[in-house]
C-alpha cells in the first residue's frame, strides 16, 4: 500500500493489515525532512543548581517572550524532584496566573509562593483542579492536595504518584486517578481512597510509575484511562479491569500517551509511543499505524492539535539519540495524506494538559471550567466535528 508523499516529507504506510484507509493514507511532515537527523548523543541536560536557606537544592524558573528572547528569571526551588512539568492556572481567581511545578507554586513574576510539605515523582506533572467547588483550585499531587494558599486540603496513605482528574463514577463529583510504583490507584475528590495498588496480571506495580491518559475510548459515554507499564500499554475501564493490551518497549523512561478520534466515528483511538515507534491503536487495541521515531523517553508523549489551521488534526511527536543513533527528524507532525481527520483545537500548552486550563488564544481562565463536567478527559484534546476550520468556542 503507498501512500502520496508530499515534497520534503516522508510516506508512511499502515503495515498493520487494517482495514482503515484514512488512517493508512498518513504522511510524516518532518521538521528537516530529507536532511538526515544529526546524532545528538545519550540525552542531558545541564541545570543552573542552587540552594535555599536551609540548604535545600533549587534550580531556576524562567520565562520566555513570544519571540523567545528572555522575560525574567528566578531562583526557585523544586524541591525534590527532578525536572518537573510546568503547569499554568489562576489559582485563587484574582487575574493573575500561577506556575505550579512539582510542590512548588510561584506568582507570575516567577516569585516562590509556597512549596508543599510533601513528596513527589521525579519528573512530577502536578495539575490544578478545583476539587472542593469554592471557585478556587486545588494544586493536585496526586496523593495528596493543597488549597491555593498552599494550606493542605487532603492528604492520604498513598505514596507519591502521577494525577489526572476526571469523572470516574455515578456521581457529580471529580476522582483522582493515581498512577504511581505502587500501581493504579483512584481518590475521591476528598482525598478518601477509593481504591489502591491495582494493576495488570503479571506487571510489577512499580512498572506503573508513568503519567495516564483518560478518554471515553470506546464511546460509550463513561470515560477509561490508558497507562503504560515497560512492556505494555493498557486501556482500563474506570475500576481498573483491562480491556486491552499491547506490547511496547519503553524500559528506560516514563512516557505517558493520548487519544483523538480522528475518523470522527465515536471510537477514540489510543496513541503512544515508545523508545522507536509512535503506535496509532484501533478500539481493539490493533495497531492501525506505526510511525519510526527513538527517543530514551522521559515523560514525553505524542499530542494532537490543528497545527497549520486547516480544519484537520495533526499527530506531533518528537525524537532524539537514543542508543546514540537518532532514526527520526526531532520534530515530527502526522497528518492525513488528504486532510481527512476530524478537526482538533490548535493549542495544547502543558503537560498536564485537559483543555480547559487553557483557552485557544492562549490566555489562561480566571476561573477554569470544570473538565470533568464538560469533556470528562485529560491529555487528550477537543475534537471538532462539522467545521471547514477549527474555531472551538473560547472556554
């Protein structure tokens, strides 16, 4: 089967055996396509490394303008854990937007505000959420929560794990899904544990220590979550029982995944992707599209938005040396050959992404709609059916 390939990019076809010609007829418009990618290396970094009053070790907080040239930078001490995802939200209603990484929150000036008595992941995606329904957020860790004064809200027996919020029962009220080494784990909006440890036949719990996705994949109305272990990536319904399952190979990092329904069909397809492919699944778990790509992955993970604005959906994924060979251009955007995919909005902006932290021009709510109520998902996007162009309402 081939696929049109357009100047500078590179086909991609559906060696799966599937029957699903829009997702099949996909090409890869790489950043740099043609131009062999230049080995990078084993990934690092290097970090500007401080210490506070007591000694604790910090690193800095900087902010960019639009054209990338410097805003201000700050000391700031994270505190435990190493390179966290950086979230934004406006967290006591008051105009001005917070930044939230790892336990720690400073104003929008990059000033400290408060940093949580508490322990988080390496690599922690902390998210905001307003749990209590006072109209202010909660900064959620996952086992435990703060109010925006940085007061504790709750705080349970779990050990430290990755949050996602969303609706996960009967009921009106968020849950907290909680993957972490001691497995797959949901909380009441209170914090009570509702339950804890769960994980698939035969996978360690601590294989589990990876960010989720949460979608209603199947499109029966509730929402399911996928997670990935590091040999298996997962969907489960909401009390942890697994639907399917399919093998991946991402035993160096901590890469979580996303799903868009690009057929616009009422089944979400799963998307993740691991140390050399990004793998495209059907509802059954089939592989319907595999696309090179090698990454040693840390927490990482496919997005999907209307990159170019022309009323299609577009796969963005990245790649680096791994292994010290690099297969795949740094920056990769999959679309469909004719432009058949549903469209998505153009915007994802955080790690802990679930599209109402963010309106589509960029500018952060005063006070952020509940996702839960809304769209029931987290890191995975808005779909927008019937539009010659993505315009979503601002939310």
């Amino acid at each position: 089967m081939a696929s049109r390939t357009k100047p500078g990019a590179t086909s991609v076809v559906n060696g799966s055996g599937l029957d699903s010609p829009i997702l099949a007829s996909a090409v890869s418009r790489a950043q740099g396509a043609g131009v062999a990618p230049r080995p990078m290396g084993r990934r690092s970094w290097k970090r500007t490394t401080w210490r506070t009053d007591d000694g604790q070790e910090g690193g800095d907080l900087v902010a960019f303008e639009h054209d990338g040239s410097l805003k201000w930078q700050r000391q700031a001490p994270w505190l435990g854990t190493a390179s966290p995802s950086i979230a934004l939200a406006d967290l006591d209603a008051d105009g001005d937007v917070e930044i939230i990484a790892g336990r720690a929150v400073a104003d929008h000036d990059g000033t400290t505000l408060w940093v949580a008595d508490d322990e988080v992941v390496p690599h922690a995606s902390t998210t905001a959420a307003d749990l209590d329904g006072d109209g202010d957020l909660e900064v959620v860790l996952g086992h435990s929560a703060y109010h925006h004064d940085g007061t504790v809200y709750y705080r349970s027996t779990l050990e430290p794990g990755y949050p996602q919020v969303a609706n996960l029962d009967a009921d009106p009220d968020p849950e907290i899904l909680v993957v972490g080494p001691s497995g797959i784990s949901v909380l009441e909006h209170t914090g009570e544990v509702k339950y804890a440890g769960r994980t698939q036949a035969g996978v360690p719990a601590a294989w589990w220590d990876r960010p989720a996705t949460i979608h209603d994949f199947d499109g029966d109305g509730a929402a399911e979550f996928a997670a990935s272990s590091a040999y298996q990536y997962s969907v489960f319904d909401a009390e942890a029982t697994l639907r399917w399952t399919s093998s991946i190979d991402d035993a160096s990092g901590l890469a979580a995944g996303t799903a868009f329904d690009f057929l616009g069909d009422g089944t979400a397809e799963a998307m993740y992707a691991d140390q050399s492919r990004l793998f495209i699944y059907d509802g059954d778990g089939r592989i319907a599209l595999s696309v090179p790509r090698s990454s040693w992955t840390a927490i990482e993970y496919p997005v999907v938005a209307d990159v170019d604005d022309d009323g299609s959906a577009e796969i963005v994924v990245v790649s680096n040396a791994y292994h010290e060979r690099q297969t795949a251009p740094t920056v990769q955007v999959i679309a469909d050959a004719e432009d058949r995919w549903i469209a998505a909005r153009r915007i994802w902006n955080q790690h802990a992404y679930h599209v109402t932290n963010v309106r589509e021009d960029g500018t952060i709510p005063t006070v952020q709609p509940p996702s839960w109520r809304l769209l029931n998902t987290f890191r995975t996007n808005a779909q927008i059916e019937g539009e010659e162009a993505c315009e979503p309402p601002l939310l």
